[in-house]
C-alpha cells in the first residue's frame, strides 16, 4: 500500500498531519520532553521497593529519607528517568507524574474515581477530542482531568459542583497537573435544579441520587449522546436503570464494574498478587435515542 494510501485509510493519522499545531500545543508537547524545572511536581522512586515520593521542586528545597538526603538543585535540570544518588550513595529514579499518578498522589477532599474507572469511562462513554462533556460533581478533579485530557484542546468540559471549597481544590488539582485549561467551565450549581446546558455530547453524573435528574439528561444531551452514572452501590444503581427504562428515551442500558488483578512474576512464584481492590463503583451507560 503506498504511503498516501495508507494516510488516507487511517483517516486520524492524516487528520493529525495535516492539523497545523497551535503555539500553545507544540509548547506543551516541548515542555514534556525539557529537563525538569522549578515549580514541577515531580515522582521520585525508590528502585528497591518501588515506593514513590511526590513533592513540588523548589528552589533551596530538599527531601530527607530514611535513605539519605536529596537537594532539589539535584534534580532541577535533568531530565526524567535520570538517576540521582542520595546523600548516602542510595540510588533513585525521578520521573514526571503520569495522569494515573498525579491522581493517586494529588490532594482530595472527597472520594474519587480511580484510574481503572476512568480508563474505561473513556472508552465506554466514548469520550472524543473536540466532544462537550457535562460532570457532576467535580469533586476532586480526578474525572475532570481524565476528561480534559480527552476532549483535547478543541472540545468543552463543564462540570457542576454544589460545595465551593470543593471546586478550590479540583481547581488547584487541575491547575498543578494542566494549569488552567481554557476549555473548562466550573459552576456553582447544583445539578437537582436542572441541567441548563443544551445538545451535550456526553453527560457523566458522580453525584449520590441520579435518577432524579433522568428527565434533564434526556434533554439536554443531543441524540445520538452518551450518559454515564457513576454509582457505589447496586441499589443505587437499580433507582437508576428504572428510571432510564421509564423515560423510554435511552437505549443501550448496561451496568458493569472493573476488577483488575494484578499479577506477581518472580522466579516459581508467578500468581496474582494477594490483595486487589475489590470495589470502587458501578458504571451504568445510556445512549439517547428517538422514542420508539
Ligand atoms: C464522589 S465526589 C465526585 C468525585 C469526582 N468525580 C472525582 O473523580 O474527583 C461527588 C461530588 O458530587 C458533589 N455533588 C453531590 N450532589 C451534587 C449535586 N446535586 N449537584 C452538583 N454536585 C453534587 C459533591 O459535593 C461531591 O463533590
């Protein structure tokens, strides 16, 4: 297959050849592969037992371990998956957060959704670049970044809160891992009263009661558009399923979870690892359709 035709075959790959890339893009994508800098958060890791340490990168800073003392002025400058040795000749690995470890390690002030979930939210609710996406609620930001990060520079995430000093701390999150993302709305509102929004790509709704907002969701998501509850418990989940069965506009309702289960690889020992997380939360997604 000639080199046009396989551009043209893989329609995306073409799209992002042709796409000129804005300023602010080729920065961010220059900015990852630059040697760390004052004012980055960064991992530092313990090659022995793999134990991470995440701290921001000051100045005259320095971080004292049971292995010896780091200064900051080490790590400033180098780049990541450099090896640093501590003051007692221990060596450790310094690497920027992935996505998945900002949100392990970043500051929350409610429960989240962790990576597994949002792995699969992305996927399953079909989470696009350039799609509006509406959330609620905010919470810590976990599922507002993993957002972000989908819908790219050319989509909208919009996310509803009720508590205020929850949106300082999603807002302080979002801004240490992406800074502060232009194509992010964050309301005071709360999403009971009403969803004001019109022809939304995707609705996701973290919040405790759902249900009562299935009649919103239909209107204001635009046909063809995704909802998708995060829930604890199945018999949350069940008030939710009545309630998109009931309003007879959504189609494609299905409830699932995630488990994943690590695996130990040593020598003879090569079995799943002993303790998993068992339960995070339910997904139950919906498509919006004509009524039939
Ligand atoms: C479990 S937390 C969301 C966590 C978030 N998805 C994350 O990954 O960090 C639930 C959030 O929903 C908010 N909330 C609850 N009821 C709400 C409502 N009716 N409207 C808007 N937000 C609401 C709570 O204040 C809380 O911040």
């Amino acid at each position: 297959m000639s080199k046009t035709k396989l551009l043209s075959f893989h329609g995306i790959a073409k799209m992002t050849i042709e796409k000129k890339k804005s300023d602010k893009e080729i920065m961010q994508a220059v900015a990852m592969t630059q040697p760390i800098a004052e004012g980055e958060y960064i991992i530092l890791l313990d090659p022995a037992d793999e134990k991470e340490f995440f701290f921001k990168m000051r100045k005259k800073g320095h971080i004292n371990l049971h292995k010896g003392k780091i200064l900051h002025e080490e790590i400033v400058g180098k780049p990541e998956g450099t090896l640093i040795r501590s003051s007692k000749g221990e060596p450790f690995l310094i690497f920027r957060p992935t996505l998945y470890q900002f949100i392990m390690h970043m500051k929350r002030d409610t429960q989240i959704i962790y990576p597994k979930d949002l792995a699969l939210i992305l996927v399953y609710a079909d989470i696009y670049p350039g799609c509006t996406v509406l959330e609620a609620g905010i919470g810590s930001g976990a599922l507002t970044l993993a957002l972000l990060r989908g819908v790219g520079p050319e989509g909208r995430v919009i996310s509803y809160e009720v508590r205020e000093e929850f949106i300082q701390r999603a807002k302080k999150n979002i801004g240490v891992f992406l800074g502060g993302p232009p194509n992010l709305e964050i309301k005071l509102h709360d999403v009971y009263e009403g969803i004001q929004e019109k022809c939304l790509d995707r609705i996701i709704l973290d919040i405790p009661e759902p249900w009562r907002v299935v009649n919103d969701v239909a209107q204001s998501l635009r046909l063809g558009g995704i909802f998708l509850g995060y829930l604890p418990t199945i018999i949350q989940v069940k008030s939710l399923v009545d309630a998109l069965r009931e309003d007879k506009r959504f189609i494609y309702i299905q409830v699932f979870e995630s488990l994943i289960r690590n695996w130990n690889i040593e020598g003879l020992s090569v079995r799943p690892v002993h303790r998993m997380v068992a339960h995070t939360g339910f997904i139950t997604l919906a498509r919006k359709g004509e009524i039939i």
